[in-house]
C-alpha cells in the first residue's frame, strides 16, 4: 500500500506492534454486529502527515476504484490498519490481505482492499458518498447519517410518477420517496435508483428492473411477479409478503434483505450474495435453489 508517498510492503506492514481492536460493525444497510474484533495497528502508527493537511482519503483496490475520506483528526484518533478478523487472516471478501476500520462511522467509511492512504488539504468525496449519496458524516447516531436529503421536491415527485419514459432519471439516486400507489407507465425501469423509497403494494409485475438499485427500500405486499430485477443492489430492500414468482433476482446484493411470506415459487437468485441465515433458510424452505 501506498501511504502518503511511502510504499508499505505486506511483510513490513506484518513486522509491526499489532493489537486488538473490538467495536460495533453498523452496516449502512442496517445491520450492525456487536463486538466485532480486528487485528492491526492504529493509523497513527503508519501515517506522519503533513500538518497542514485536513482530511485522509483512502483507496481501494476494488474493480470500481472505491475510496472514501476522513476528517485527519478523527482518523488519526480511530481508524486502523487491520489484516485479521475474529484471530483469522481477512478473507478477500471481507477486504484482505489489509482493509481499513474506522468505530464509529457507517462501515463504508471502512474501505477493502487497502491501496492507498493520501492527506489532503480539502476533502475529496468518496465512491459511495458521491455514486449514492450516502452522507459523508457517516455517524450511526446522531440523527443515523445515511444518507444526504436526496429527496425530489413535490412538484418533481409529481413529474416522476406521471414521467412517460425514465430514461433521465436512469443512473439518478432519489431517496426517500413515498411511491405508495405509483403506476408506472412504462415496465422499462433498468437503472431506477430508488433508494429507502416506500414501494408497498406497487404493482411491478414484469418490470425491467436490472441493474436497478432498491437498498433500503420498502416492497412490501408489492407485485414483482416475472420482474427481472438481475445484477441489482437490494441490501437491506423489505420485500415482506411481496410476490416474486418468477422473478429473476441473480446477481443481487442481498445483504440484510427481507422476503419472510413473499411468494418466490419459480424465483431465481443464482449469484446473488449476503443473504443472512434466517432469510437464505426460508428461500430453502419454499423451495428456492441458491
């Protein structure tokens, strides 16, 4: 990894004092896990910034280039580069060989793949806070920072749900919308980013949803049956009593995702990922082939 100019090898990072670090993992999905415990070393020990420096970015490896920034001094008070998970090496799912943890911040703020460590003089928004709004104060507390407002203003909601075509809004975060009794006007919805919006009840039956992104959103009673909702981001998406007969959900993030009495007969979920234990047993209990 690259720190501030300095190339750390894997071999001279491993040579340091490592220790152990517990603190609660809160996932901007929604989830969090309690004394979680890392091993690694504070920032503070690998990074001599420049003093007139105000904020540290932090780089991924990731095939997207991911990176998120930090106050310096919180950083330098929090963050730590950890290589160990629970006593065991960080898999690679989970950002090994060298991830970054920061407590108290949403755990997006905790980049994977650890490929560069810059200070800067002004702050330089992250993949996640600039790609989906997700707010750059990251506290879990104090008012639960997930997102930026995001939200249209009425008379742009308006304009949304009578649209004829969706093409513009095609790759555009709107968040926290109340879409209760929307009738789209066209099935064509690839690329709707529709973010801890309220979609109970909305009928979707074989709507194009690829590539669409439903985190955190509510589907509840909705009906997806033969929707083609493949490659899309539903973390933390509550499809409770929703009927996703046939619908195509492969290459789905899963992560925190609610299907408890939704109909999924004939569903497909093939590469999709994060499902917990108790949503994966109940897709095997209806049948479901993951």
């Amino acid at each position: 990894m690259d720190v501030s100019g300095r190339r750390w090898g894997l071999n001279e990072y491993l040579s340091l004092n490592h220790r152990e670090l517990t603190f609660d993992i809160h996932c901007v999905t929604s989830w969090t896990r309690f004394g979680s415990t890392f091993t690694g070393v504070p920032l503070a020990e690998v990074l001599a910034p420049d003093p007139t420096a105000s904020f540290v970015s932090f780089g991924s490896h990731s095939g997207r280039d991911h990176h998120t920034s930090l106050p310096l001094e919180y950083a330098m008070e929090h963050s730590w580069i950890v290589h160990a998970f629970e006593g065991e090496a960080l898999a690679e799912e989970h950002g090994g060989p060298v991830r970054v943890v920061t407590p108290g911040k949403y755990f997006y703020k905790s980049v994977k793949w650890l490929k560069s460590i810059d200070v800067l003089d002004e702050d330089r928004l992250g993949w996640w806070e600039t790609n989906s709004s997700y707010h750059n104060n990251a506290d879990p507390m104090d008012g639960d920072q997930r997102f930026t407002t995001g939200s249209l203003r009425p008379n742009q909601l308006d304009r949304f749900r009578s649209a004829d075509n969706y093409d513009k809004y095609r790759g555009r975060v709107m968040i926290g919308l109340d879409l209760r009794g929307w009738e789209p006007s066209s099935k064509d919805l690839n690329r709707i980013y529709l973010k801890n919006c309220n979609l109970s009840g909305v009928d979707l039956a074989g709507a194009e949803l690829s590539a669409a992104n439903l985190s955190l959103s509510t589907l509840a009673t909705a009906n997806l049956a033969g929707a083609n909702l493949s490659g899309s981001d539903l973390e933390g998406a509550d499809f409770t009593g929703a009927n996703l007969a046939a619908a195509d959900l492969s290459g789905c993030a899963l992560s925190a995702t609610r299907f408890d009495g939704a109909n999924v007969q004939g569903a497909r979920f093939d590469g999709s990922w994060g499902l917990v234990e108790s949503q994966q047993a109940y897709l095997v209990q209806q049948g479901v082939a993951l």
